[in-house]
C-alpha cells in the first residue's frame, strides 16, 4: 500500500522540533500519523529514544504509537521497548519504583513506597478497603462528629480525595502542601464576576425583567430547613430586577474551618493508611510523583527531557500539566488536543488545559517557581498549529456537528455564541452521498434496528470502501449511546428478533446469571444452609416458591445439590470453584472468563478467603461496577457502544441513540454532601447542629445562593454530542424515544415519527446440533409403548375443558420454538412455554426418539417414545415433558414414561446428573420425578403384556 503523503499541516507539525506548539487536532485529521512521524523525524534529526517523552491515555495507544514509530525509523521494537512512550500513570509508577522510596516524607509521612508498593487499580475493593480505613478513623476522632454526621455516602470523602489529588490540593502531616489551602478556601473575585452575571437583569419585551438568580432563588425556602441566622425568601430576593449585591459576600464567607481540618486529617490518614498497606492508588500515583519532581531538584534536572509531547492535552488533568511542566527540560514542548473532545470530565480532566493553554502554562510556572525555579525554560512564543482536513467524513457530517457545540441542552440555557466562530474542518472527500436523519419512536429500541433493517443491503446507504461505493452490511453500523443501559436494553431487544448485535464497552459483569449463581453457591460453601444462596439455586433448578420455602424450612437439600455443594468444598481456590459453578450450568461465555480471571486476581489466585470473595461480590453489585468484556461474537454485526467507548473510532454509518430528556444529558447533579467546586472551594450541603434543642441536618442556605450562581455546565454534553457525530463516515442518523431531549429537538433537522414494523432478522439462527438419542433398531419385532404402561383411568372422568387438539399445539409450538423457528406464542400455556425455554442456558433438543430394551423373561420388549426436549448443560442433561393438564392428578402415571426416558439418556451420558422433570404449561411449573428402576420398569412391562397381548408390536408415539 503507498505511504500516505502528509498535507501542509501535518508536514509543519512534523518538522516543527523546536519551541512551544499547540496542535489544535480536528476529529479524524490524523493526529497519530502526524504524532508518530514528528517522533521519527526527531529520531532522524539525532534525538535517543531516551530524549524524548511521548505521553498517551491508553496503554494501547502507547503500543500503537511504538509500532508506528518502529515502521517509520531504524529502530526495532525491541529497541523501543523501554522508551519512554506511556501513560502519565505508568510514567509516574516506574519513577516511584525507581527513585521514590522516601517521597511520603515530603508530606511528613514516615512510611516509605517500597518495590513490593501495588498499584490498586479496582475500585471496589479500594472503596471497601476505605470503608475500613473511614470506620477506625472516625473512632479515633470525636472531634469530627459533626461533620461525619453530614455524610450520606461515606465514600464519596474517597471521590473528594481523588478530585483534590488531580486538581494539586495535598495535605501535610502539619498542614497543606504549598497554597493547597488558598484552593479549598475559593477564589471570592472569581466568584463575584458569577454572581454579577447571574443577577444581572434580563431584557424583555418592555424593559429589564428579573435577574436569573432573583428566578432561581424563588421557592428559596420550599422543602428545606435551614439554621435559624439563614435569611427568609423575602430578604433574599428583596428588590428588583436582582437581589443585593451584599449577599455575594454574606453566601461566600462562611466558617470552614472545622470542615477544612476534618478533611485534611481523613485526606492525610487515608495516605497513611495506604502507604502502611503497601498499595497506591492511581491518584497518589501522580501526587507523589508530583512531590518527588517538586523537592528533589537533582533527580528532576537528571531526568528531564530534551523533548515532550502529550497527546490528547483536553484529556489531563491540572496535575498533569504541571506534571508535564517538570519534566521539560527545555521550551521543546509539543501538546496536541481538540477541545471539542474534551468529554472526560468525571475523572477530572481540565478542558481549560487546551482552550487558556498559554495561559495557564505561564501561570503554572510562576506558581512552580515560587521559592524554587523548577521550570527553568522560557516562555516566549506559542506556535498554534490547525489540523483542520478531516479525512474520515463527508462535508455534510462535519458541517452538521458544528451545530452539536452550540445546541440549547435546557429549554431556558443560554448558549455561548462565540464557539461558532470556530474554524470548520475540511473533508478529504469531494464525494458527498451522506444521509443525514432523525426519527423518534415510542418503541426506540425496535424502530433502531427497523431502520438497520432497511439500511442493511440498500444502496441508499452506500458506503465507501477504497474509493468505491459498496452496498452495507451490518457491521458497517454503529449504534452509539449516552449510557450503558441503553446499549444493553438495545441488544436484549436485537436477540429477541434475532438480529446480530455486538455490545463493546462496560459490562456491570456482577448482575449477569453467572455472578448471580456464582455468588449464591459461595454462600452457600460459607453457610450451608444460606438461604439467600439456596433460594437462588433451587429457583434456577426450576423449583417453585412454595417448593422452593419448604426445602429451606426443612433443610432437605436435593441430593445432586448436595454432592456438588461437597465437590465445591473440597477445592482449594475462588478460580476453581468459579469455573466448576460456570461449568455446571454450561457458562462458556466471556462473561465467566472474565468472572475467574477477575476472582483470581483479586484472590491472589491461591486462597479461598469465602467471605471476603462474597464481599467484594456484594458491594460490586452495591456500586454498579462495570467491567471491559469482549462479547463481540466477531462477523457481520451491528456494533453497540457508549460514545465515551467510541472516541477515536470511526464507522461508515452511526446512529447517535437514546437522545431523551433525562437521559441526554442525565438529570441530577449528585447528591454529595461534602464537595469541592470552583471557584467556591470547598463545601457542605448540609449541616449538623442542635440549634433547636436536637441534634438535626439542615440544608445550607449559603450553598443554595452559591450554587444558583454556578448554574449547570453543559458544555460537556455538547462535547459529547459533536464526539459521537463525528465518528461517523458516510451516513448519521439520531433517534428518541417519545420525550426527546432539546439536544435533539433543537438540531437542524426534521425528525421522522416511527412505527416499527419488525420481523425477524433476515440472518438465519446457528443451527442446532443435534443429538440422536437412539439405540439400534432392536432385532426382535417386540415393542412396547411407555403410554401402554400407565393406568389410563387416571384420566376418566376429567373436566379440563382443553382437549388433545389444545395440548398437540402446545407442543408443535414448543418443538418450533426451541428449534429456533420464527414463532409466536398464541396462548398463556406458549407464552409459558416460551418464557421457560428462553431461561434454558445449554444445548437443546427437541422431539428425539428414545428406545429402551427391557427383558421380560427370556424375550426382549424394546419401549419407544417420543422425548419433547433435551436440556444437555456441562455436568447434567435435563429430560422435559411438557404437560398441558390442570392439574398433577396423572403424575404417578407420568412417573413411568419419565423413567424410561431416564434410563435411555442416562445410557449416553453415563458422566452427568439426569433430572427428568415435567413441565406444566398452565401454570409454568417444572416438577422433578424420581425416576423408577429397571427392575421395577420390567415387572409393568411383564403386567400389562400379560393382560393385554394383543397390544405388541405397536410402537405408539406418545406425548
């Protein structure tokens, strides 16, 4: 393939090796191209790989970035193995393990960080270890009482930790590293321009009209208890059109200081206590990192780099840039970024990194240079280079998502005009077929893959493949969500009509059947009798509620239950537990890969810690954590993700979905009750005091004043928008369900009311396997039907009002349904049946002819039938029968045709549990049988021969 030629940008970018640049880099404009080229040519131009920093977000994208540079230099892989292209996180990790034994010292800690120190990457186990940590020091600290009672979610002081840590804000043993305290008390003149223009008067019709924050204000004591000294409504928005100046100051002072120290003693406790444990988390990381550059000026001088590039600059945090700072050892300082992109602000990403660059980077030296110069190189002229030829969409696309910066997210907000004097980006393509659509549903989720339906195979939707146009399949669509649970709803909805679709992204992995089940039986291990875990197993085995609180009540467990319980017992580690639960149900899935390999690492991969297991499962479940699970069955399918998952991917067509009130952007701030914002510093909610007599939590009303001046930022969803717009290359469509968001309603275009008409995917289901349950014909002439063994009196006299025609459907459609076939219930007793079989998790098989030999004497009588279904799962085969009666009046008689089911499986699977059951349509109940022996199966045969012999030799299929 020829090298791409890069274009006068990029070649400026590339050969642009001295001074300071800004590489403002468009969507799809080929930034990593330019970037690894810049890193070739430095090569070239005599720089060691040693010289250079590259950091990236990813590990991923530093691998990419090595190979790309390797095909670009006379450098091998090898070589560039040890470079230093990383993350800030791996960069930090390896300097700590390297030169940062005694940086706890600097903040006046003892312990040191030691080559064993881990890295905590998982969350909930931090959180638990915190919840630990929160618990011993609140009964060390009375003092704190007050302030503790405030607190709802005790682990949100964890988030606060991690927000200061990224913003630069580190206590000392003794007090704040640096001007930490300046950060929590707030900036008042920052604030005072917000509340200035908050309360400046609007202009109506005829004449000013009320200030903003005189509106929000209204309702200002509704569903709220304030302390007594709080000012009434009537005081606050005395005058008009806006409040009194004075009550900017009166909100903003307030006494922190009890607030300020009990923050400071968990902050500095907490690194402490974690550093004595030996685990960092990603947030100490850099903060020590950040300290050891700051205090040892010999290491910092030794280390620095001739020269630094930081790829995807909207993304850092203000540590980071700092972070950056110290380790150029020179002004040849490249950063390359699109502030449009910047969507990473929950984890406290700083948009104003790229947008106030040269502002802040002279900021940041003089504050870095406070008593000590740190940053030596001068700041004398900031190159900004434009990457504006996009090379991955059509003129259309790109001109629409111009319009996603400036979209209304409310129906009041008032938009910031100037981002539309933004330079647009050029498309690469003279070609312009795209389809640009929106339509809205009641039904989203079917009218989505309705339209694919139509997309698929339509050269309206052409794509480009090559230069040519092409007509699309399916895995030329994205559909590209604000949530995960959206995502997740679309793709239940796409399995049910049998449309192939490929989740990517954050799976809550701890909600799946396979958690769930995995979670019972090790409650189960820890407490034999557990009922939590038992109710979860028997129900699963198909037990009744009634059945299910009588086995509980009296400890008669099923034997197969039982022996597998002792099985599980005997192992000595979560893993093989795990995958012996996992392979009694028949999970060989990415999801139970990812459980054992999850467990193992938690578990160090040897112990069995059962209660600490169940913990970590229980409080996963708690925080709705989520985990990277590959479930992509891989060929030709649709592709679902998050937009956040999306970023830097691009495909030929895009549906940005699920763009509802409430969900785009989401409703709600948090409801945290101790927070840090700018300029406001840090915060309560709420406060505790006994001012009348008792101890009680009032709302604060100054946090009400400051936080109407804040206001809600939506120049985030905006961003987020314009990301999912932009990774489409040929078509983009939107869609909502029946409350669409302004985000859509306010978008150039004219949406398209949908009433899906869908039927079932055109691509055809895997085939069955199927299992031939069967012996050799038999060679004697003899048969015996299992009908002929019952005692049809049973069913004389019965008043089903349902009949054989009602039960012979039932089973056609049963038959129909678990071979895969296109049809729909007509009844309760199919929907039953339906729902039944949709719970089966192994292979299935259905109408299977079974033969069994009995000996009756010196003849040989072989009894045929007619098996509704098999359910074969790793360790046990499931024979079902469906029953339509009402009633259980026959099942004496059922017995008998079940255990000549019974002995014929138990033949071919002579390795697995065989549980014959029945399934009872009318009211979907599954009843287990105890099978009969052969024995006593032979002397019925011998019975009913003897009274009947004109009967032989019919070979009756029954059902």
């Amino acid at each position: 393939m020829t090298e791409p030629t890069p274009n006068a940008r990029q070649r400026e970018l590339i050969e642009a090796i001295e001074g300071i640049h800004v590489v403002d880099a468009g969507a799809g404009t080929g930034k990593t191209f330019a970037i690894t080229r810049r890193y070739a040519n430095l090569l070239s131009e005599g720089y060691e790989p040693d010289d250079v920093l590259l950091v990236t977000f990813t590990n991923n994208a530093a691998t990419e970035m090595k190979e790309r540079v390797v095909a670009r230099c006379d450098y091998s892989m090898s070589a560039l193995r040890d470079a230093p292209i990383s993350t800030f996180h791996s960069f930090c990790h390896d300097l700590l393990l390297e030169y940062g034994a005694d940086a706890p010292s600097y903040l006046g800690i003892d312990d040191q960080i030691t080559q064993s120190t881990q890295l905590l990457e998982n969350e909930v186990i931090e959180a638990d270890r915190f919840r630990t940590f929160l618990s011993q020091f609140v009964d060390a600290h009375p003092e704190h009482e007050a302030v503790f009672r405030v607190l709802n979610d005790p682990t949100a002081l964890l988030e606060l930790i991690r927000e200061l840590a990224a913003k630069g804000v580190f206590p000392t043993v003794d007090g704040w590293y640096r001007d930490g305290a300046a950060a929590l008390d707030g900036d008042f003149g920052a604030f005072e321009e917000l509340f200035a223009e908050a309360n400046a008067p609007n202009e109506g019709a005829n004449g000013a009209t009320q200030s903003n924050l005189r509106t929000s204000l209204s309702g200002f004591e509704r569903d709220r208890c304030f302390l007594p000294d709080a000012p009434s409504e009537d005081e606050l928005r005395e005058g008009y059109p806006s409040i009194d100046d004075r009550w900017a100051e009166e909100a903003f002072v307030e006494d922190r200081e009890a607030l300020t120290e009990f923050i400071h003693d968990v902050y500095v406790e907490y690194i402490q206590f974690a550093v004595r444990r030996n685990y960092l988390n990603f947030s100490f990381l850099q903060l020590f990192a950040f300290v050891q550059l700051c205090e040892d000026h010999a290491l910092r001088e030794s280390i620095a780099f001739e020269q630094v590039m930081v790829d995807e600059f909207q993304d850092t945090s203000e540590i980071q840039f700092k972070l950056t700072l110290l380790l150029a050892g020179t002004d040849n300082l490249c950063v390359v970024g699109d502030w449009k992109q910047s969507i990473y602000g929950f984890q406290y990403a700083a948009v104003e990194n790229i947008r106030s660059f040269e502002r802040r980077l002279r900021a940041y030296k003089r504050e870095l240079n406070g008593e000590h110069e740190r940053v030596a190189f001068p700041i004398e002229e900031v190159t900004t280079i434009p990457l504006r030829r996009n090379y991955r969409s059509t003129q259309s696309i790109l001109d629409l998502s111009r319009h996603a910066l400036t979209v209304p997210a409310t129906g009041s907000e008032s938009v910031d005009r100037t981002v539309e004097d933004i330079d647009g980006l050029e498309a690469a393509t003279d070609r312009d077929h795209s389809t640009i659509a929106a339509f809205t549903s009641a039904s989203e989720h079917e009218a989505i893959l309705d339209r694919i339906e139509t997309i698929v195979g339509n050269d309206d939707y052409a794509v480009d493949e090559n230069g040519d146009l092409r007509t699309p399949r399916y895995d030329d669509i994205a559909v590209l969500t604000r949530t995960r649970r959206f995502g997740r709803e679309l793709q239940t909805t796409a399995d049910e009509f049998g449309v192939p679709v490929a989740y990517e992204g954050g799976v809550k992995l701890f909600e799946t059947d396979q958690a769930i089940l995995l979670l019972a039986w090790l409650r189960i291990l820890a407490d034999e009798d557990s009922r939590r875990g038992w109710a979860v197993v028997l129900e699963r085995a198909g037990y009744t509620l009634a059945e299910v609180e009588q086995i509980l009540d009296e400890h008669t467990y099923p034997d197969a239950m039982d022996a597998f319980r002792d099985r599980l017992a005997a192992m000595e580690s979560i893993g093989a537990i795990a995958r012996q639960v996992f392979e009694r149900y028949g999970f060989e899935d990415a999801y139970a890969s990812s459980l054992v390999a999850l467990l193992q690492d938690v578990s160090d991969g040897t112990t069995r810690n059962l209660g600490g297991m169940i913990r970590f499962i229980e409080r996963s479940l708690d925080a709705e954590a989520t985990h990277e699970i590959d479930d992509n069955p891989g060929g030709d399918s649709i592709t679902v993700q998050t937009i956040h998952a999306a970023k830097g991917l691009e495909h030929p067509i895009v549906i940005v979905a699920n763009i509802n009130r409430y969900s785009f952007p989401p409703a709600g701030g948090g409801d945290d009750r101790i927070r840090f914002e700018d300029p406001i510093g840090l915060r309560q909610t709420k406060l505790s005091s006994t001012a009348h007599g008792q101890p009680h939590l009032y709302d604060n009303w100054r946090y009400r004043v400051l936080s109407a001046c804040l206001g809600r930022d939506y120049d985030e969803e905006r961003r987020l928008l314009y990301v999912a717009m932009t990774r489409a290359q040929d078509h983009l469509l939107f869609s909502a369900g029946a409350e669409p968001s302004p985000l859509f309603e306010n978008l150039p275009l004219e949406p398209e009311s949908v009433e899906p008409d869908l039927e079932e995917s055109r691509i055809d289901r895997t085939e069955q396997t199927r299992l031939q349950v069967s012996i050799p014909e038999p060679d004697v002439p003899a048969g015996q039907s299992p009908h002929a063994l019952m005692d049809d009196r049973v069913f004389e006299d019965r008043d089903d009002g349902r009949g054989i025609e009602f039960g012979n459907r039932v089973h056609e459609f049963a038959e129909q349904y678990a071979d895969g076939e296109a049809v729909e219930p007509a009844s309760d007793d199919e929907r039953r049946v339906r729902d039944f079989i949709d719970e089966l998790e192994g292979e299935l098989h259905v109408e299977e002819d079974a033969y069994l030999p009995v000996s009756v004497g010196e003849q040989e009588v072989t009894i045929s039938g007619v098996i509704d279904l098999l359910h074969v799962t790793g360790d046990r085969v499931e024979i079902v029968d469906y029953k339509t009666d009402r009633t259980r009046d026959a099942e004496t008689e059922y017995r008998k045709q079940l255990s000549v089911y019974y002995h014929v499986v138990r033949q071919l699977y002579p390795d697995r549990e065989i549980e014959p059951s029945l399934f009872y349509s009318g009211k979907g109940t599954v009843v287990a049988i105890d099978p009969l022996s052969m024995e006593s199966l032979s002397d019925l045969v011998k019975i009913e021969r003897e009274s009947n012999r004109s009967d032989q030799g019919e070979n009756p299929t029954i059902r």
